[in-house]
C-alpha cells in the first residue's frame, strides 16, 4: 500500500492482484479490465476488454477498484465417463484450442494441465466418453516440424489398432495444421477409422471462443463411418456448423476468422451441426479390424519456395550448396516462371540443378485450379526442363509429400508424386 499526504495523492493497490478484473483510475480518465503482472515496477499493466494490454504509469494512478476477484483453478478435474457413449482418444498438442489468458504474461498461453480444457467443453462429453487422452508435446504449430508429425502418427498407430476406440481428435493449433493434416494423411495408409483433426481460433475463456463447437462436431466426426484423415471445423463466423474437409485438400485461408480452413479444389466430406452428420462427397468406410500401414519417413531436406517477378534463379544454387533433395516451386497461373524472353531465365538453371540431383516439382500460387503446362508456349518450355507439375495438388501438400516420398530411396519420385495417396489429386475439379 502507498500512502503520501499533504499536497500528494493517496493511492491503494495492495487489495488487487494479477488476475483480478479491475477499474482503474486516473485524474481525467478511468480503464477497466484485467490487472496483470508488469515487468516494471513504475508500470500498472491492464488487459482491457478489447483484447489490448496498456500500461499505466502508477504515479498517474489515483486508485484501483476491484471489481472481480480472479478465480482459483482447481486442478483436480475429471473426465466425465458415460456407459452409453463411444470413446474417442483426444490427443493435445497445444495451440490456441489448448490455450486462455496467462495473467502473469499479458497475452495467450498453454495450459497448465490437460485436464483444465475439459471445464470449458462440457458439450464434448454429450457426444462422446473421451477415454484417455495424450500429450506427446505443447507447442505453438508454428514451432512443429516432420519428427512431430511422426510422434503424432505414432500416437495415432496405437489406438488405431484399438478396437475399443471409435475415433482419434486431434487438437492443435492452426498455422501450420494443414501441414499436420497433410502428413497424417500420408503417414497413415488407409485409415480403419475417423482420424479428426481441429483448432480454435479464439482462446478457451473468452466467451467469442470457436472451440466449442469445432470440439463438438470434431467428436461427431470421430464416431461417423467416414475413415479419413480430416480437418472438422467452422464452416462460417457464425456457431451454427463445421465442414470436415480432406487433409490433403484443406488450407488456412484467413488469419483470424472462425471458418479459416476451407476445402480447396473439392468439396469437404461432411456438414456436421451438433444433431448430427450430414454427408456431401465421398469417402472411404470404417473397417473394423483392418491392419493399418503407418509409414512415417521423411526427408528433411525439401523446401518450398515462391516465384516472384524478377527472382534471380541462381536461388536454386543455395538449396543445391546445401544439400537439398527437393524443391516444390510455387508458381504463377497455370505454372509459369521466368523462360527465355525474360531478363532473368529460369530455363538454364532449372537444367542445370536437376543434373545435379535436385528434385524440382511445380504447384500453383493460385490455390484453386490446376497447372496446365500446355497451354501456353513458355509452359512447354518449362516442362521441358523435366519438373514436375503436380497438377491441383496444394502447394503446403506437395511439400509434405515430396518430403515423404524421397524419404523412400528405392521409390521413382515422378511416378509417385503423381500418384494419388490419399486424394491430394483429382481427376476432374469440383467448383
């Protein structure tokens, strides 16, 4: 507590703590919100109700009012079990689904406990009895690479085989889950049962979150017949339904909004609400029983890299002085990258570095569509060089893939590439 008289303000600070839902007061102004812990002593930190944190300097501070004190979190909580429900295995590996506001750090943070997610999802547990749940690792997807992809489908190969277990949710964060979607995909060889994974976009605690109802249709999904690997999650910004979208074909397509994901070059399998699931394309059937071939090579030197106007192709250079196995160009229109009737032709360089071994497979800027090398006399000139054009296959996929299909030494990597897994091609596109 700081007291001061005679001419200096009397201020009491000592009553509010970290976590507390505060007012605070100041000669001409007031700001309420949540009190955090500042990493300067001069300084009063607020989270304030817009999501912004702003620091006040405690001289200026008249008073602070506690509005609501922050509430304890008990760390003994119980995963509701119902004799009647069918189990699902949930495996956590952080993200904003695993995350809520870090009072000591001002911003969003994981977790604690595994089991703190389930005070805020008690509409999961209509659905499903979640009978065991894994944690191989906490991470922010931004920091994941392949050896998490492959824990993941190891993680995953386990109760694959277990016949108790009707569906795996997998809970992670969005940048990079479509890369996760995509590997598990190709990791996994015909899946015998839902492998679902989903996301939020907004931490658990704030009332605006996304996560319930992705965890509800995502739980849904998990004891449906459709056995694929699939991203379940908002198909609007309203709470209303999800789609469950192929992971081969599903892509992060807004930074911030509910309905980031969207299915790309074909439509999801399935509109789920939380009655139930509403089938919209094909899929393969759950088998119960069947040996499931997990197969998670990968060769870690593979990189994708983005044409732009005027880039100097002696770029490849570097990928091949390090050691590069394969390189997945994204390229404009229908294929396109710098020929003969450009300053900086890529013809030449293209030639050059796949003598040397480098591995050069062509995937579209345009998202949607497909590459047609063909159409165009300068695409001819291209596909001359001997890259691959790996036709409507998304870029983030066919980075995953050319990683899993050179960590195979015997494999011929065109014939492979070109071979359709787990529906990263189509035939004919589905506007």
């Amino acid at each position: 507590m700081e007291k001061t008289f005679i001419g200096f303000k009397v201020c009491f600070f000592m009553e509010a703590k970290a976590g507390d839902r505060v007012e605070v007061h100041l000669a001409k102004s007031e700001y309420s919100g949540i009190l955090l812990e500042s990493p300067e002593s001069g300084i009063v930190l607020v989270k304030l109700d817009t999501g912004y944190n702003i620091g006040l300097n405690k001289k200026d501070v008249l008073n602070i009012d506690v509005l609501e004190k922050g509430k304890e979190v008990k760390r003994d909580v119980e995963i509701p079990k119902s004799e009647g429900k069918k189990n699902v295995v949930m495996i956590v590996l952080g993200g904003t689904i695993a995350s809520r506001l870090n009072p000591g750090k001002g911003g969003v943070d994981f977790v604690e406990e595994p089991s703190d997610l389930f005070r805020y999802y008690p509409g999961l547990f209509d659905k499903v009895n979640i009978s065991k749940v894994e944690v191989p690792f906490m991470k922010g997807s931004e920091n994941m690479d392949y050896k998490d992809w492959q824990k993941v489908a190891k993680v995953c190969e386990k109760y694959l085989e277990d016949g108790s277990i009707e569906g795996i949710l997998i809970t992670q964060g969005t940048d990079t889950l479509h890369y996760t979607s995509a590997a598990l995909s190709f990791f996994l060889d015909e899946v015998n049962k839902p492998v679902i994974l989903t996301y939020s976009q907004r931490s658990i605690d704030r009332a605006s979150s996304d996560a319930t109802l992705n965890l509800e249709c995502a739980a849904l999904a998990c004891i449906s017949d459709i056995a694929e690997v699939m991203v379940v999650g908002h198909a609007s910004t309203n709470d209303d339904f999800c789609y469950a979208i192929p992971g081969t074909k599903v892509r992060k397509m807004h930074s911030s909004r509910r309905d980031a994901f969207k299915a790309v070059n074909r439509k999801p399998f399935a509109k789920i609400d939380r009655e139930g699931v509403e089938i919209l394309s094909e899929y393969r059937i759950r088998k119960k029983g069947a040996k499931v071939v997990v197969d998670t090579k990968f060769e870690e030197k593979v990189a994708l890299v983005k044409f732009y106007p005027g880039q100097d192709p002696d770029i490849l250079d570097y990928y091949v002085d390090k050691g590069y196995k394969g390189i997945v160009i994204e390229m404009v229109g229908l294929g396109h990258v710098a020929t003969s009737g450009a300053r900086l032709s890529w013809i030449k360089k293209l030639k050059e570095v796949q003598e040397k071994g480098l591995i050069i497979c062509a995937a579209a800027q345009t998202i949607n569509g497909r590459l047609d090398p063909l159409v165009y006399v300068t695409g001819r000139e291209l596909i001359d060089t001997g890259i691959i054009y790996l036709e409507d296959m998304l870029a983030e996929t066919a980075f995953v893939k050319l990683g899993w299909v050179l960590g195979h030494k015997d494999w011929n990597v065109k014939d492979k590439m070109l071979e359709n897994f787990s529906r990263e091609l189509n035939d004919r596109l589905e506007e």
